[in-house]
C-alpha cells in the first residue's frame, strides 16, 4: 500500500500546531477554537503555509468532528426532558428568525436577487452547533440553567435548515417553488419521524449499543451514529441532528460510558473541524467585504445575544444566565459555508462576504462567551473585607 509522504508529514505539522495553540490557549485559560480557525486560515489556500495534500483528508475529518461534537452532546441529556424544553421553546423559535432580517436586508441592499437574499439570511440566521457544541464543554457549562434553553435554540434552528435547504437547494439549481417546497416538506418529516422514532424506542436502541467491552461499546455507538447522521443528510436535514437524537437516546451508566470512550476521538475530531472552517476561507478575498460583514456581524451578534436571553428568561434563568445564553449563541460556521456552496456560484459577491462573515463571529464568539456573564473577580483588598 503507498503512503502518501506529504500527507502524512502535513498532518503531522498540523497536529503540532494545534498541540502548540491548545496549550497557549489552556494557559491563558481560553477556548482554543479561534486558535483553531485562525490556524486554518494561515493553513489554507492562499494562506501562509497551505497543505494542499491534507485537506481533503482535513474535509473529511470535519464532517466526523461535527457528528462526534453533538452525539457527544446529546449524551447531556435525555430525550424526555429535551422533548418538553423544545416545545417549551417554540417561541423563541419565532424570536430567533429575526437574526435572518439583517442578512435579507444586506442582501438587498447588495443588489442581489430573491436567491441570494434568501441564502444571505439563512447565513445570519443558523448558529454554529459545531463550535458551540465545543465550547459548552470547554467552559463546563452543560450542567448550567441556561443551557437547555441554549440547545433547545440550536436543535430548532436544525429543524428550521431542514426545510430551508431544501428550498434553497432547488431554486439555486433553477427549480420551481412547487419542487422546493415538496423536498421540505420530505425533509421536516424525516426528521420529525426520527424524532419520534428516539423519543418512543430510544431505549431500544439503548440495549443494542450496550456492550461490557468498551471497544464494542465504540464501534456500534459510532456505526450507529453514522448511519443515523447520514439518512439524515440524504433527506436535506442535518447530520448533527441525527447525532444529537442519538445521543439522546442512551442514558445512565452506558451513556456514561459512551462519553467516556468516545471523548479523545470527539477532541481530536473537534479539532480538524475547526480548522477546516478556516480552511475554507481565501484570505485574498477578505478585505474587499471586511467593513460589510463587520457591519452584519456586529448587527446578528447582538440579536443573537437578543435571542438568547429570551430563551433563557423563559427557564427563568437570572440576568447572568441569561447574557451567557445570548453569547453563546454568536458564532456561525458550519452551515453558513453550506449556505455558501448551494447559492455561492451565481453570486460572486456571496461567498467572501460570507466567509468574512463566519470567520468574525467564529472568531470573536468563543471570545465574547468566555466572558460574558461570569462574576467579575474581587480584588484582594475586597475579599479581605468581605465585599
């Protein structure tokens, strides 16, 4: 068998790296995901040191990272509580469409047609299930009030893409309203379906996965996982949600010991994905769209922060609770750029204000949530007093 020399030197270079980024990060007491994207983006085309024979590689382990980041956390959780946390979100599900407004409105603005529109705020709309995903567990903040309502967001926006991209899909390819709008609906029953399927048989499938060897454990949790993230992909839903529903599924001592075992591969995997975002990025095609998708990033931040203290009033979480919430909820990635590859060739101008776009609030998200909403620290001369 040929051993690609360059492929197995690049990924090594790469591994180093993010080891090197990962520690700094850990020092300064940091999430390394902007790390992470920033490296990508040195690392890409265009950038200072490109791996042309590890992103293909880099591609492909992204769409593992996603997978593993929200089986890993569905495992959180159990499907009776997040079931009544969803239907108790619904409205801030009607709250949340508003971050699609400021990208509709660029888009006009921008001269762009009903697609491009539509595809500009999508963009704005969807968060990154990925990063966030990634950085709740950094942070440690699973077990936090304001978390629930901050998946139940997230999950909702994964339904919502469900019917959007496959409306946006047919249109871009010249396909009628009538066309789109059957492949939605297909979509939205899909994933209903298989929500249900997890909500009424999930212990089922708890007993298949189930196994006193670790190694067993692993391998059917992950072919299951695959399996279920790729029907879920092949009905224009989303991967991540099928992990998730099969996260949900396994509870007590087995999802214990999933989280357990399937934690180095989650990190390792979290790792490529982040850089792949930046990877994905031409640096050269940045500062021509930097004011504009600074303007919007600014604009969708705070409405996502918006959106996210509203979520979490409605668990009745306190006002700290409530603005970690609202960070959270900042950063884009993964499906703004699938945004970008369904609508991005009939429109030039898409494509780099979106990159511009996702890797600001890729970026500065993480930043902003590590902050937001913690307890400033006292000085000693505070906590010798008391005050």
């Amino acid at each position: 068998m040929h051993v690609s020399i360059a492929l197995l030197l690049e990924l090594g270079l790469i591994l180093i790296v993010l080891s090197a980024l990962g520690t700094l990060a850990r020092r300064v007491t940091l999430s390394p995901i902007p790390l992470y994207l920033l490296a990508g983006l040195a690392l890409g085309e265009g950038g200072l040191l490109p791996v042309p024979a590890a992103g293909q590689f880099v591609q492909a382990g992204a769409s593992i990272g996603i997978v593993l980041l929200l089986l890993a956390l569905g495992l959180e959780f159990s499907t009776a509580e997040f079931t009544t946390s969803m239907r108790h979100h619904l409205p801030s599900a009607g709250v949340d469409l508003v971050n699609a407004v400021p990208g509709a409105v660029a888009g006009w603005l921008l001269g762009l047609d009903g697609i491009g529109v539509l595809a500009l705020g999508g963009a704005t709309f969807i968060s990154s299930s990925g990063i966030i995903a990634r950085l709740l567990s950094d942070l440690r903040r699973l077990g936090n009030r304001e978390t629930p309502s901050v998946l139940a967001v997230l999950v909702l926006e994964d339904f919502a893409m469900a019917a959007y991209l496959p409306v946006l899909a047919v249109l871009a390819s010249g396909g009628t309203w009538w066309q789109a709008m059957a492949g939605a609906l297909v979509a939205v029953g899909a994933v209903l379906a298989a929500f249900a399927v997890s909500s009424q048989w999930g212990h089922h499938i708890g007993r298949l996965v189930e196994h006193p060897d670790n190694e067993q454990l692993m391998l059917r949790m992950l072919g299951l996982t695959m399996v279920v993230a790729a029907l879920a992909e092949y009905v224009h839903a989303s991967a991540a949600v099928g992990a998730f529903l099969v996260g949900l599924t396994l509870t007590g001592p087995t999802a214990d010991r999933a989280r357990a075992v399937i934690e180095p591969l989650r990190d390792l995997f979290a790792a490529v994905f982040f850089v792949a975002i930046g990877l994905s990025v031409a640096p050269a095609g940045l500062l021509p769209v930097l004011p504009a998708a600074l303007v919007l990033a600014v604009v969708t931040g705070l409405t996502k922060v918006l959106t996210g203290r509203y979520a979490a009033s409605r668990d009745g979480v306190g006002p700290r609770g409530r603005l970690r919430a609202g960070a959270a909820l900042i950063a884009r990635g993964e499906f703004s750029i699938v945004i970008v590859g369904l609508a991005g060739a009939q429109h030039p101008v898409l494509a780099p204000l979106v990159a511009a776009y996702v890797l600001l609030l890729a970026v500065a998200g993480p930043l902003i949530t590590r902050f937001a909403g913690t307890r400033p620290t006292k000085r000693p001369s505070e906590q010798l007093h008391g005050t």
